[in-house]
C-alpha cells in the first residue's frame, strides 16, 4: 500500500479554503491509514483532534436508512406497502404544479421514502414545520413534524421522478411508529451500541456541544471561509431527530459503521446487525431507465442510487477506478461515505466547511484511496 499521494491531497485542501480534515480507511477490518490536516479551528489554531464530534448532516441517511431495513428484515413492513398504511396523514395526497394542486393517483410506498422518489422537497421553512414548532413552543418532536409534512403538496406523482428531499426524516418518523422508540432511541440499541459507537447521537447535550467542531462556510466568488453558527439548521427543535441530517459523530464511530457496510453487515466482534443480502439489496440501483437522468450530480456520473445511497453502476461514466456497487453517500459540511464489499474497503473523511468543494475532493479522494490500496 502506498498512500502518500492521498496523504499530499489532504494536505493540499487547506490552501484551497477546507479548514481541517480527517481521513481513515479499513481495509478487511483493520485501520490501514489514518490523517488530519489543517485546523479544527482556524482563529485559536487549534489542530484537528481524532476526539472531535460533527454535524455530519446526510451522512446521516445511510444510517437511517439502515435503522428501517432491520424492521424490514422482521417482516414489519414491505417496500410494496404504502406509507399511509403506518402514518394516515399521507392518505390523500396532492400535487402541485405549475401553481394548480390535483389529488395524486398513486400512494406514497414505503420504497420511495428510500430511495427519493415519493415527490418531498427539501423546504425546511414550510408551514406545516413553522406550526409545529410554533405549537410546541420550539420542542418540535420528530413524529408530530412528519406527520405535519403530508400538508405540504408534493413535486410529482410518486414514483416517477428522483428528487433529494426530506424522504429520510420521514423514513425517521416512520421508525419511531415501527418500533415504537425514537430514532436516536432505536439506532443506540440496534446501531450505535452494538457497533461501539459511544460518540453519536441525534440530540444535543451540554456535553456533546462542547465536544462539537466548530461550522465554516466557504466563498468562492471571494475565495474565502470564515466561522459560521455550529448550529444545524436541519434540527428542527431541541426534540427534533433528523433522519436525514441530524446526526451527530465522530471519525472513529462512523468507521465502524462504514467498516460493517463494507464486511457483510456484521461488527469487528461477528454481531450482525444487517444480512448480507439485505446490504445487496440496499446497493442494487432502484432508479429507472427513466428516473436515473433525475439522478445527476456530476461527481455521481456513473453511479445509480439504491436504498439511501449511491452505487457505481458504470465506471466509464464515472471516472472512477472503484469497484462496481461501491456504495456510500456524503454530508453537507464535506462528510463523505464509502463501502466496497469487494474489497472489503470503507472509507470516513470528515469535514466541517459548508460550501464544502465535495465535488472537487470527493472523487480524487475516491481514486486516491483505491490507488494508494493498490499501490
């Protein structure tokens, strides 16, 4: 293994704006290759420290989206049922376009919560979230907002377009009425303790926030990043669990997490916490012929999306020197995922920098790491 040149790109991003960054990999298991550059705060030149917790916003959704396929695999729920059949709110729904709102024909499935198709958007200053909030005086539970989200009209009939969305913290909601714990609740027992993961979680505590990196933005009409509020605009309210960006935590917890994904869903001490043909089943693209074109950022050419995640589905359309159905997603703050069955290969980089160049660092950090296993 040679990750030199992957070391020399880490070093590089912080002339280019990223205040500080942190890289492991595991390969089968074991840590292969762990760096820090630059600052966790760049005004008291405080260096990245391996104890440091984020806001790693969608890097949470994989997370969630895994949470529900352990009550998929009880036999709670098919991916075929629609939502209505566990949250009534979401009987009748409707679209709107072009300004005119008509009932939809078809029923939201559980499915398209998975996988960005039920028609949600990502508006996070709706009405149904400002009455919630403003009925709970700023509590904002995460069911009582899910089910204020089936007021909002939808973007398109379900099914039939992709859309990045508020999909997960519903799939969130719908956990909370499956298994009747709150999702942070649910994923400590079935995720976090079985895996070791003691520094995540969904709420904020005193002692969390003190631990918390501080935010950054960056400009790059002026090519500048200054120091931003920490605080996630995603959470809702201080009971707020956001299945789709909510989480909280630390480099060495979500390895293990990526680290399980990568080895057949099973923790470093054989626990099993998903099947493999569950994991199969959650990297297999789900999109359409039709759909896929929805499916367009241009650091994901190439990749299909499957249940909560991107997979390689066509490496001449992505540049990438990966193997076919590695899988994983990223975070608005830099976050950025990576499972690869094959190559029993995960991957953690953590970031904190709106703004975030993911699609400058993403891939060279994708080819970078495969390079340097091989090399």
């Amino acid at each position: 293994m040679n990750f030199q040149p992957l070391t020399n790109f880490l070093n590089s991003l912080p002339d280019k704006g990223v205040p500080g960054t942190d890289c492991i990999v595991y390969h089968k298991g074991q840590k292969v290759y762990r760096h820090q550059s630059g600052y966790l705060d760049i005004e008291k030149k405080v260096p990245m420290s391996p104890s440091a917790l984020y806001n790693i916003y969608s890097a949470t959704k994989p997370v969630t989206c895994v949470a529900a396929l352990k009550l998929y695999e009880q036999g709670l729920y098919k991916l075929s049922d629609p939502l209505y059949a566990y949250i009534p709110e979401y009987k009748n729904m409707h679209i709107e376009e072009n300004g005119d709102l008509h009932k939809a024909e078809k029923p939201i499935l559980i499915r398209d919560l998975f996988t960005m198709t039920a028609g949600f958007d990502y508006n996070i200053r709706s009405k149904s979230i400002a009455r919630v909030k403003k009925e709970t005086n700023g509590l904002a539970p995460t069911l009582q907002v899910v089910r204020g989200f089936a007021e909002e009209p939808l973007s398109f009939e379900p099914g039939t377009h992709w859309q990045y969305s508020l999909c997960h913290d519903v799939l969130g909601g719908l956990i909370e009425v499956l298994s009747g714990k709150t999702l942070g609740e649910y994923c400590k027992q079935h995720i976090f303790g079985p895996l070791g993961m003691q520094h995540s979680s969904f709420l904020v505590t005193k002692e969390i926030d003190e631990q918390l990196a501080p935010m950054y933005m960056h400009y790059p009409e002026e090519n500048i990043t200054k120091q931003i509020s920490s605080q996630n605009i995603f959470r809702f309210g201080s009971l707020y669990e956001s299945g789709g960006a909510g989480m909280i935590s630390s480099v060495d917890d979500y390895i293990r997490f990526a680290d399980m994904l990568a080895r057949g869903g099973r923790t470093i001490d054989n626990e099993l916490i998903l099947s493999k043909s569950t994991i199969e089943l959650m990297r297999t693209n789900q999109l359409s012929a039709e759909i896929l074109p929805d499916f367009n950022y241009p650091h994901m050419q190439g990749y299909g999306y499957g249940l909560g995640v991107r997979t390689l589905i066509d490496k001449e359309k992505s540049d990438s020197i990966g193997s076919l159905g590695e899988f994983g997603w990223g975070g608005a703050a830099g976050a950025y995922v990576l499972a690869d069955p094959k190559e029993e290969l995960a991957v953690y980089y953590a970031q904190h920098m709106l703004e975030s160049m993911e699609v400058y660092i993403h891939p060279r950090l994708r080819n970078l790491i495969y390079q340097g296993l091989h090399g």
